[in-house]
C-alpha cells in the first residue's frame, strides 16, 4: 500500500514458523470456479520467494492441487494450506474450490481464516459473482471479517476492470457501493492486433504513482500529463470513503476543509477500515511473466494482507463449553493460555495415515502433548449430529503443509495452522483441549448433503473394505452423510452435486482402494389394501413321521394412515389353539414385512384371525406361521393392492425472480405448492409438498433452473397413495428385474 518493494525472505520452498499471533494472517481466498484463486496463490508464493517457478493449473504443477483427483479433473476439489512469509509476517493463505459441490471446504477455510479475499474474474460477466461466492460474503459480513476483492484475467482480451469494480460493488456494497472501491487502478499497453491492451501496470490512487512492470522489473514514474485529471477524480472518491469507513471524523473535518492529507494517514485509515470489516479495497493481479519474480499486483497484494487484515489477536474465538454442554468462558488468543484447537479439516495419506489440519485458538500445541479429543461431528441442516466421542490421546508430529512437502515445526502457537498425523480417530470438527479441563467448540454450519448415491461393492474382496473407506470419507469430509437404508437395504451416500459423486467414488477407488458400482437410488415405498378382503391360510403336509397341518381364516380391512399393521383374535370355540394364535399373527407380519405385490412393506391394516383347523399331533408354530402367511398373500390375490409413496415437505429459497419457474417445475414433479413467504434480500421462500421420487436430482435440477442461486431443504412428511399410472409403472419395473423405486 505504501507501493514499495520488498525483498523475497528464506531460500524458495522454505516454510515460516510463527512465534506468536501478532506474526499470523490467516487469509482465505475465495470465488467461483475458474476465477484464479489457485493460479493466485502460486503468484503470491513466486513472490513471497517460497517458490522459485510459478506452477500452473493446467499442467497438474501447483503447490495448491497436489492431489491426484484435482490433477486429474484440473481443478480443486478440497481445502489446501500454503504457508508464506512476508514483512517479518506468516502468512497461511487458504485455497479453496469454487465449485459449489464443495462449499463444505469452502466453510471450513472461512472457519480457519481470520480474513478473505474474493477472487473474481474480469473474463466473465456478472454470473461470475456466483451464489456460493454472494453467501460466503454475507457470512462474512454477519462475522464482520475483512475482506478484499481481487479482479483476475485482465490479461485477456474484451476484458474490463471498470465493469467488473461495478459489478462487485452492486453485488458486495448493499446499500454501500462506497465501501467497495479500487485502490489501484490497472495500466494498459498499446493494443495489438486483436484489439486487446495488455496489462502492464498498476496506479496507486493513494500514492499517485504508477508502478510499471513493462520491463520485467517492478518500477515506479509519474503519471502522464493526460492521466492525472481521470486519477485525481477516483483518488478523492477512494479517500471519501476510506474516511467514511473508518469512521475518522477529525479526518474527515480536515479532508472537508481542504487540507491535503498525507499519505500515510491516509494508509493508516485505510488499514483501519480494512481490518474493521467496512471498507473492501479492489485490486488486481496477473501472473508472473516468464522469468519474473513476480506477478502484477502480488506485492500490493502481500502489503494488504500483513498491513491491513487482522492478527489472530484481533478476531473473536468461536465459543466454548463443556462436552456435555455447560457453557464455558470464551477463549482467549494467547499461546501461554489453555489449549482450545480445532480439526478444521480431515484427509488420508496413503503413507502416513490420517492427517489433520488443526487451528489453534488459544495455548500452544506440541508433539508428544497429551490432549482431549472431543467432538460431536458437524449438524447438517435437519439431521442430528454424529454421536459424540471422547478420548485421551497423544499428539504425533506436529508439520507445516507445502503442497506434498511436510515441514517439521516444534509447536504451533495460538491464532497458527499446523498438521497432525495420527490424531487418533480425529473427524472434521473436533476438539482438541487439556486432558484434565476437557471443552467442546460450537460447530459450524454445514449444508444438507440431498443427491443420493447408492452404491454397492464391486465384488466379494471389496466389500470387506467398502464400510472402512466409507466411514473413513465421511470422517474426512462433514458435506457426506452416509445411510443404510433399513427398507431398501441400499448404502446410501448423500452428496451435494454430481461433482461430489464423482469425487467421492473416484477417492473410495484411488484412495481406499475399493472398487463400487453406483446404483438407481430406490425409495422406500409401501403397500395397503385399497379395501376389505379375505383369504383362507392352509399348510397340510405328510412326509413320514410328524406331518405339518395349519389352518387359518383372515379378514384384512384397511385403516388409516399411520397406523402400521393391527392383528385382532376372534376365534371362537378354540378351532385355533390359543399357543398358536401368535404364531399366526408372526406369520402375517412376516409376510407383511416382505410385502404382497411389488415386494414393499404392507402397512395400515388391520388383519383379523377369525377360524381355523388345528391337529393334535401334526400341528406346530411353524405350521401356523407358514399359514397365516398363506392366507395374507390369498387375501392380497383377490384384493387390489395400492402403493404408497413418501411425500416431502420442500422448502425452496430462491431471489423473486425464479420463483414462477420454481413453481412451475414443483408442480410438474407433482408436488403441491403450499405456500410462499418473502425473504430478506429479494428472495422467496416456497414451500411445497412433493413425492420423494420426484425429488431424486432436485439437488442438480434446481441449481440449473436457478442458475445456482437457489437452495433448498426437505423432510418426510408422510406416505400416501401412488397414482395408478405411476404404480403400474413402478410395477413393471419391479417385474423386469430393474431397480427402480
């Protein structure tokens, strides 16, 4: 910000350690898909001399996706760490995906930082301020963190940093557009053939300076004659509302008056407004040319971050209480306090096990320390969270993380990140706190995973290792939810997208070594007399020695919804022996259990046993049970038999003006709208009952027809008739061997 240069500190690929919090910035960066995020931080780390070549996203080659999957797919699918230093300072910059079936890495960098950078590209129009990047912001903002906004790919053609500040301001200002201004304005070079004007430089409005990079070399001149008067106009709307932002009246009375403010006050305001969360500065960055040393606007950048966003000291700890709940007095961030940490993330080596990304709070973390290990998972949305485990365990090998590189470290103070390997049975969310005074961190909110994905072992040596790798990806990553189906007997994996599917197969096979076959997820449904039927139960046979013999007569009549299977005696004058009459009943549940005629469970009815036939030496409990099964399934013959789906209560937000093809779509998958209210923020909330097999890929069909801006939540309501042409549908499949629902 003061726009001067700084050497590169400590030989390339060298980690820094931090010796307290005043020396940490933990900055998150995060955008949309495609925005540069990673390309970014390789430029930070060329410049900040932790690399000595920039790494590029397109060759598999950067410090941030080192992950075999993210090589592979040229894109990030997790949260990664690389650790920088500049200005005496540790920087921890945090990567995260911007795909939106990864917003679960997204949340748990914004659970490590203490500060944000949004990563926009200037390539792409307003779409590129997506949904997942306006709700990270508004989390921000009710968390007061600071952020910054980085204006990417000026370097390519039809490309403009004035639209792009616009856009940024009306999706990010609110009611504020003054408090999202740039502070460096971009230089352009003579346009070539194609019309387009490289990026060349950068104006400091603050300094009035121009910092040319067109030879390579970083150099400071003034700016031309035919610059000033355009630089002067957006210096005084910068200085307004730095001034408004940090909330400086003296300054402003000075600035009013027509004093000429010095710069580094002005350095000095913005820097407070900055760490105080009301004023977001916009810059811009390029890559490295090759053979650089560093990229266009990674130093403005670098001095941002360790001038103007808060230490570890500056930001409120996330509260405390005691593993059965009593509250507990907040953490302080002091490395010669308690230990209060947190695994803010989970993943699997193949070499050294399990690893987790641990953010310390308060104390100093050490190896060898023996430590509290609690945690109850994180509560998605409508589920409860995991069972709560504890243990005593002792800290392994504490590192710092460069891409594949662990560096040793002998702590990791309060406000820092660090490693641990083999933390025990560590999960994503968990605590780590004194053995003796053990405390439990508040979760954080983690959305509904709602796209089922069945899957199956592939063959008999995998499904030995399919519970183990699945446990292990749900231990790993808090956006999974695994399920076995009790009705369906399915193992069910609840993801957030199609890209989470596919990440999470492509890890059980890559990483677990275990080989499933996804399935068609089947919905749990349910059969019920449509009306009254009777059937006669008769199980004779003679096979030398003790024969079998039962016989039973049935009545079946439906009841109402909810009220699972009733079974009444009425038999009379002891036709059926009062030691078999449950056996009967054992029998009918049985069959209901197994169902009648689609193979689902029968439900809401009431069956009652009425006659019967009994022989004194060839009768048995078995024999009864095989015939009041009998008698259910011949009562079923002559009676229609309805299916019963499971109905949804959906709830849909989206901003107003999706909400008629919202509508228009729930009503095409039979759903009933129920009504709307309105929401904060321009946006409806709709809510609507709709048949769960309906609802399979809603997740993906509601991101599509809401461009990505709609969510929505869903709970069982209830089971209630199939309409005949769906049943008959349903049957067929059923018929055709066909997984179906």
């Amino acid at each position: 910000m003061g726009d001067k240069a700084h050497a590169h500190p400590g030989a390339a690929g060298g980690v820094p350690a931090a010796g307290h919090p005043s020396a940490v910035r933990n900055v998150v960066l995060v955008g949309p898909s495609g925005s540069g995020k990673t390309t970014l931080v390789e430029a930070l780390a060329l410049t900040a001399g932790a690399v000595n070549r920039a790494g590029r996203v397109e060759d598999g080659a950067t410090v941030s996706d080192y992950d075999e999957i993210e090589q592979r797919r040229r894109r990030s699918v997790q949260l990664s760490l690389v650790p920088v230093a500049w200005d005496g300072c540790k920087i921890n910059l945090l990567d995260t995906p911007g795909y939106a079936d990864f917003v679960g890495e997204l949340r748990a960098g914004l659970r490590a930082a203490d500060a944000a950078l949004f990563v926009v590209s200037a390539a792409q129009d307003a779409a590129s301020v997506a949904a997942t990047t306006r709700a990270a912001w508004e989390e921000c903002a009710l968390a007061g963190t600071p952020r910054a906004i980085v204006v990417t790919h000026l370097d390519t053609a039809r490309t403009s940093f004035d639209d792009m500040t616009r856009i940024c301001a009306e999706a990010f200002g609110g009611e504020d557009p003054d408090a999202v201004l740039p502070l460096y304005l971009p230089v352009l070079g003579p346009a070539g053939a194609d019309g387009h004007a490289p990026l060349t430089g950068l104006t400091g409005l603050l300094s009035g300076r121009i910092l040319d990079y067109s030879s390579g070399e970083r150099a400071e001149r003034p700016p031309a004659p035919d610059q000033e008067e355009p630089l002067r106009a957006a210096r005084d709307r910068l200085i307004e509302g730095i001034i408004a932002e940090s909330e400086d009246e003296s300054l402003m009375d000075r600035y009013l008056d027509g004093e000429d403010i010095d710069v580094a006050t002005l350095i000095a305001d913005l820097e407070r407004a900055v760490a105080r969360g009301s004023f977001h500065p916009v810059l811009t960055a390029a890559p490295a040319a090759e053979g650089a040393r560093q990229g266009i606007g990674t130093v403005e950048l670098l001095e941002l971050i360790t001038r103007g966003f808060p230490t570890p000291l500056e930001r409120t700890p996330p509260a405390v209480t005691t593993p059965s709940g009593a509250p507990r007095p907040a953490p302080v961030c002091d490395p010669g306090g308690p230990l209060v940490a947190e695994v803010v993330k989970t993943a699997s080596d193949p070499y050294v096990g399990r690893v987790s990304l641990v953010r310390v709070f308060s104390g100093t973390l050490r190896p060898d320390d023996s430590v509290h290990l609690c945690g109850h998972g994180l509560d998605a949305t409508g589920h409860a969270p995991r069972p709560c485990h504890e243990a005593e365990i002792r800290v392994g090998a504490l590192t710092s993380p460069f891409g594949r590189r662990q560096h040793a470290l002998d702590r990791c103070v309060a406000g820092d990140l660090a490693c641990v390997a083999r933390l025990g049975e560590a999960e994503t969310g968990d605590t780590l706190s004194p053995a003796g005074d053990p405390v439990l961190i508040a979760p954080w909110s983690t959305p509904d995973p709602l796209l089922p994905l069945a899957v199956r072992a592939h063959g008999k040596a995998d499904e030995d290792k399919l519970s183990q790798g699945l446990a292990r990806l749900v231990a790993e990553d808090p956006t999974l939810r695994l399920e076995q189906n009790p009705d369906t007997g399915q193992v069910v994996l609840w993801c957030l997208g199609e890209a989470h599917q596919e990440v999470a197969l492509d890890r059980l096979r890559s990483r677990y070594g275990v080989q499933v076959d996804a399935e068609p997820h089947r919905v749990p449904l349910r059969e019920t007399f449509a009306g009254p039927a009777a059937g006669r139960g008769r199980h004779v046979r003679q096979s030398g020695g003790h024969g079998q013999f039962a016989i039973c007569e049935i009545e079946v009549e439906p009841l109402p919804p909810g009220s699972g299977i009733e079974f009444v005696d009425k038999v009379v004058g002891g036709s059926v022996p009062r030691q078999f009459v449950p056996s009967v009943e054992k029998g009918v549940r049985a069959q209901a259990a197994r169902g009648l005629a689609a193979g689902h469970p029968l439900v809401d009815v009431r069956v009652t046993l009425l006659d019967g036939k009994a022989h004194s030496v060839d009768s048995s409990d078995a024999a009864f049970q095989t015939a009041g099964a009998l008698a259910l399934r011949e009562a079923a013959s002559d009676a229609r038999i309805q299916l019963l789906e499971p109905v949804c209560e959906v709830s849909v937000l989206v901003p107003d003006d999706y909400v008629g093809p919202v509508m228009s779509d729930l009503s095409g998958r039979r759903g009933r709208v129920v009504g709307t209210e309105q929401s904060p923020g321009g946006r409806t909330l709709v809510r609507a009952e709709v048949p769960e097999i309906e609802v399979g890929r809603y997740a993906v069909d509601l991101r599509s027809l809401s461009h990505g801006t709609g969510r929505f939540d869903r709970a069982y309501a209830r089971h209630e008739a199939m309409p005949p042409q769906v049943a008959d549908r349903v049957r067929a499949e059923r018929a055709d061997g066909s997984p179906g629902a």
